[in-house]
C-alpha cells in the first residue's frame, strides 16, 4: 500500500491513510481524502473558497480514475456544487462516459442530488472585487453587461500563480490496484469556460494497476500539451525505471516553447513501491505527504528540484 498526495491535500491525507490501512479500495479512501480537502475553507484552491473566475463565477475540475479497469470519470467548468471529486466519481460509475463540463455537469449533478453550495464566500468575493477595481472594472459594469469583453481584462488579471496547487491523490491499496484522484478551481481570475489539465485524463492524472500512477499540478497549460500524467506511466510500462520516466517528462516539458510556461510539479508511484515528486521551474520548495504501512501518520516531505 502507498498514499501520496500534493501539500494541498493536507486536510484529507490522514483520513485515506487510515481507510486504506482498514482495508478500504483506493479509490474510495482518495474520494474520502479529496472531499475534506474540498470541504477546508482555508484552501483558496479546491472547492467552494476558491477564488472565482475574471467574471466572478466559481468553475471547479475533478477527475478520478481506477487503475484495474482505466475507467475515468472528470467533470470540468462545474458551478454551483461543493463536491466535485463526488461528481466526477459518479461520472464514471453511473455514466458510459469519461467526462461532462459545464451546465451538463450541473445537470447531472443536480440529478444524482449532488451537494450544492450554501453561499458564496465573503472573503473570496472581496478579493474578486479588488481585482476588477484593479483593471479598471467593476462587478456592477459585469452584472449590467453579461456580454461585456472579457479578453484584455482576463489576460491582464489571470493569475495562475495566486492557486498553485489542484490537489492530488495516488494511492495502491492492498489488493494492489492503484488509483488517482483531483480537484481544483484552476487559476485565480482565470476567463469563463478554461479548463486546466485536472478533467483531462491523460495530462493531469493517470492510474494504470499494471504499472503505476502519476499526476501533476500548476501549470496545466502545460501538462496539457505534454500528456504528462500518461507519459510517466506509458514510459513505466515500456520498463523504464520510475526516475527515468519522471526525467524524461521533464525533459518534455522543458522543451515546450511558445504559450503558456511556468512551474510544473509531478507526483508519481511505480508497482515496486517506489514514488517520486519533482518540482520544475518552482521558486520555493514543494512539500508534499506520503503515507506507507508502518508509518504512525504520513509524513510531509519535500520534493526534489527538476
């Protein structure tokens, strides 16, 4: 058994661990882990206290995905809902699809009687209107023009540095099958409809039980355009050693050129028990939570520099 998770998964990390020590499938003690992340309001980043879009619109991301089957389920640009890694599970179980946005993704949540979110929050609403004050706009100028341009005003705001982090579970349980889980409300002020890499399976999380998992966090602009998440673990399946393939997606991603470029940070496990989080292009040190049997609780750790 093995449990990681970003620094942002810190609310939840020690819930899992005790339900995967219990004997609890991984995808289960992720979705546990996930939804108290979700659920902190001091994450700014994951949930209903994440700072909005440029338009003053909450638009959440999650995904999940079970390593034994490669079935997924993610759901992206999602109003409305307070539990998105809840959604996107039920995606997967109840749908014959991989992913819904956004007013189908409301719809099928209010049809499974997803949670919804009681109010907005007072502080992430200030901050939103600071901003617009900032770049000479105004919620009342919004509100008066739905269609108002929003191009300059997104590219001038847009904040991918403000949310560092989606947060990020993998985890292998004891029958051996792995799993990964996300959520994010992507960057601060970001224009309506973006999507980062945490819906898109494949570029911001990955889980295949025959070989391993991996998933990524800030810039998904980037992990996008790499496939990253699949990369780690399609190299692991052509048998490279778990820091080869972590190096080689590094590679990867170094060599992008033109869009948009910042700090990446990958979490990966391989099936011999051995993970690995590097951090690229990050100006402070990345901690991250690792939990394995044998450990009285899980230990936060710092990632290597890429």
């Amino acid at each position: 058994m093995i449990l990681l998770t970003n620094g942002e998964g810190a609310s939840g990390v020690g819930e899992s661990a005790r339900r995967l020590a219990a004997g609890a499938a991984a995808l289960d003690a992720i979705e546990v882990g996930v939804r108290l992340v979700e659920a902190d309001p001091k994450v700014r980043s994951v949930g209903p206290g994440s700072w909005p879009n440029i338009a003053g619109e909450l638009q959440l991301d999650a995904a999940m995905m079970e390593g034994s089957s490669r079935r997924s389920g993610a759901v992206g640009a999602l109003s409305g809902f307070a539990h998105p890694i809840s959604v996107a599970r039920a995606v997967m179980d109840r749908l014959p699809h991989e992913i819904l946005v956004g007013e189908g993704a409301a719809r099928f949540a209010r049809e499974i009687g997803a949670e919804t979110i009681a109010e907005r929050d007072a502080f992430v609403d200030s901050r939103w209107g600071e901003v617009l004050r900032r770049h000479g706009a105004s919620r009342a100028a919004l509100d008066a023009t739905p269609d108002a341009p929003l191009i300059d005003l997104a590219r001038g705001a847009a904040d991918p540095e403000l949310v560092r982090d989606t947060t990020v579970y993998l985890a292998r349980d004891a029958a051996g099958h792995f799993a990964s889980g996300a959520s994010t409300s992507g960057w601060a002020w970001k224009y309506p409809g973006r999507l980062g890499d945490t819906p898109v399976i494949g570029a911001g999380s990955y889980a295949d039980t025959r070989f391993g998992a991996a998933a990524c966090t800030h810039t998904g602009e980037m992990t996008i355009r790499a496939g990253t998440a699949r990369a780690i673990v399609l190299s692991l399946q052509l048998g490279m050693p778990l820091q080869e393939a972590v190096d080689r997606a590094v590679a990867d991603l170094r060599d992008l050129r033109g869009g948009q470029l910042g700090a990446v940070v990958i979490h990966a496990l391989d099936c011999a028990g051995g993970h690995r989080v590097v951090a690229l292009n990050t100006a402070s040190p990345i901690h991250y939570w690792l939990w394995l049997p044998g450990m009285p609780a899980p230990e936060r750790r710092i990632a290597a520099a890429a």
